[in-house]
C-alpha cells in the first residue's frame, strides 16, 4: 500500500488530487486488503494518495459512550494528521461520518478549531461517494479473461449501513458501480437499508436484540439467492459474516471495495488466510 510518513504529506506533487486515506481501525485490524483496493481504486481515478502511518481511531466508539474529552482530543489528533491533504477519504460510512457530520459539533464552541473541523469536514469523503461524486466514475470494467467460464458470473447483494445512508446518502452510487460490471447480477433484498444489529457499541450493550437484527438480516440476504453480501462498512460486514458462519450459510461477505477493484477472489470475510487451518481445526 502506498504511503507517505507525517513529514511527507505536504511535498508537493504533480497535479494529482492529494487524497490522505484515513484506513480506519476494523481494515487495519481485520481485514487490510480492503485499504490496498481503496488505494488502488483511487490511483485508477487519477489521484495521489498517501496513508500517514500515525493515523489512530477517528474517535467514535469515545463519542458515542460519551467520552467527550478522549473523543476531542482524537479528534484534534486527526485534524492535525489530515488537514494538509486535499481530501479525507475513508472506507467507511461510519468513520467519514464521524469526521463529516460529528467533528464540527464537537467543535462548535471553539472558534479556530470549529473553522478548522469545518473545513475538513467539507474535505472529506466515504470511498465510494468520493469515487462516483467528485471523480465522476460511473462504470467499473474487470478483467476476467483468466477466469473460468463460472467464475465470471456472481449474484451480488448490499447491505446499505447506517451511518453512509443517513447521514452520508449514500444509496445510488454502489449500485451505480456494481450495475456497471459485467457478470454481476445485483439481486436486492428485504429491509436492506434496515441495521444489522452492529451498531458499534450497541452490540455490546443490547446483546439480545442485536442478535434478533443480524438473524433478521442475514434471513433476508440467504432468501434473496445472492452468493455474495457487499457493503461499506467493516463493522456491518463482521457481523453479518460471522452470523452467517454460525448458520452455516456458504454466502460470502466482502467490502465492495474488494469487488470494484478486483480483488475479490480471495477469502472472504470471516474466512482464514489461504493455508490456515479454520477455527476449531488443529494444525
């Protein structure tokens, strides 16, 4: 993945639009491959892009247990880190959320920093509305010649999180893209704009009724006869993937990242790495 460190951010560069990807911590953690097709979907629609290595949370889970004060100080932290880039990219609803519509309210009583989370809230995007809203990407083409005649063919659905479609109104432009690929069937599904169950926090505190969202959820994904559940979210993506495997569903969940960008033929989420025993099986 390309990157740049704190003193590199400010070089300056050919032209390029300079987009800073902010990796967030649930594809840093589990699942990196969705930050190299973040990177390589971005490069593709013409920009630079640098992934500064002391990046942290974006502060959420703090905010939303009402940790005000850990949650402004990460907050000034990220501001710092990303105010030189020209746009905040992040894939993730949740966190682009987070920087857009949360920071300049955790700011409002502070005049310079309110202008500063101001005017990186305007900066930044999720990596899909981004892609398809300011760099006017409207089709995806893949190449599958090397694939066999079988593979070519996949019944897709999306899980449309929280956070991207209400506060972000992110509804059309996956769909955009995915309409685009030949081969993918987009198969749409009942209550697909209805949470998972994960809800960050939520899942912790409300144990009972998150498990009834995610049995309800991953219900209407296996009745839609999709083999694959895309999204925008990792956190939505965890849930639902390992509800799947507790039922034994065969169907796959991926970043939709991984599947624009072409990298989606190897595990799935909730999968082990090619060559590792599966949980619960011994070396």
């Amino acid at each position: 993945m390309a990157s740049d460190t704190a003193d590199d951010r400010v070089d300056a560069h050919d032209g390029r639009p300079h987009v800073g990807l902010f990796a967030t911590c649930l594809v840093d953690i589990f699942r990196p491959q969705v930050g190299f097709a973040a990177v390589k979907l971005l490069e593709q629609s013409g920009c630079r892009v640098s992934v500064p290595l002391s990046q942290t949370c974006c502060g959420q889970p703090a905010h939303n247990s009402g940790d005000r004060l850990s949650a402004r100080e990460i907050a000034a932290s990220v501001i710092d880190l990303f105010e030189p880039f020209d746009y905040v990219v992040a894939p993730s609803g949740s966190c682009a959320a987070m920087i857009k519509c949360h920071y300049p309210d955790i700011f409002a009583s502070d005049g310079k920093m309110a202008k500063r989370a101001d005017r990186l809230a305007s900066r930044t995007y999720e990596l899909i509305s981004f892609l398809v809203d300011n760099r006017g990407l409207s089709e995806v083409t893949l190449d599958t010649s090397d694939q066999a005649p079988a593979q070519r063919e996949t019944v897709v659905a999306y899980h449309d999180s929280c956070s991207g479609l209400r506060e972000l109104k992110i509804h059309a432009q996956p769909r955009l893209l995915l309409g685009s690929i030949s081969g993918v069937e987009l198969r749409e599904f009942a209550d697909a704009d209805i949470c998972c169950g994960f809800g960050g926090t939520f899942c912790v505190k409300y144990p009972e009724i998150s498990n009834r969202m995610v049995e309800d959820k991953t219900a209407a994904i296996c009745a839609s006869g999709a083999t694959t559940l895309l999204g925008g979210d990792m956190g939505c993506l965890l849930n639902v993937a390992g509800k799947l495997k507790r039922l034994g569903s065969s169907v796959q969940t991926r970043h939709v990242a991984e599947l624009l960008a072409g990298m989606a033929d190897g595990p799935a989420s909730g999968e082990p790495a090619t060559g590792e025993p599966a949980t619960g099986e011994k070396d």
